[in-house]
C-alpha cells in the first residue's frame, strides 16, 4: 500500500485567510514559490511536494503539518 500527502483545502484556505495574503501572488513570493504552484495545488491538480510542504509551513507559521496535510492512501 502507497501512500501520498494531500492539501487540507478548507484549513489550508483558513491560514491563507488569517495570514493576511490577499492574493495567490502575494503567498507565492512569501513561500518562494511560483504562483502557479500554488493556483494548481489549491485547486486539486497537483499534489503537494517537498518545496510546497515546507515553505507552506513557513509562510503559515504557526501552523503544522497536520492542520493543513493529511496523508492518504494513492491509488494504484
């Protein structure tokens, strides 16, 4: 059995929310990330990676990785 991480896209929208970033441009520069990145995986197209996980908890700090990923099975 395999297994991936997935955006929690409500709590992950909540911390983008309470963080302030008014725009996906706005929490792209402060994850160092492109805005792209950041449009796909908030909406489903891409999973999240190393790069997205780790400047995500950065910019949305105090948040942890349990409030905004879960892990779940990959389908095969």
């Amino acid at each position: 059995m395999a297994y991936t991480v997935k955006l929690r896209f409500d709590a992950f929208d909540k911390a983008v929310q309470l963080a302030g970033f008014p725009s996906d441009y706005a929490l792209a520069r402060a994850m160092k990330v492109n805005r792209s990145t950041v449009v796909r995986v908030r909406a489903g197209d891409l999973r999240p990676g190393a790069v997205f996980i780790g400047s995500a908890l950065t910019a949305l700090a105090p948040m942890a990785f349990d409030d905004l990923f879960e892990i779940v099975e990959f389908p095969r």
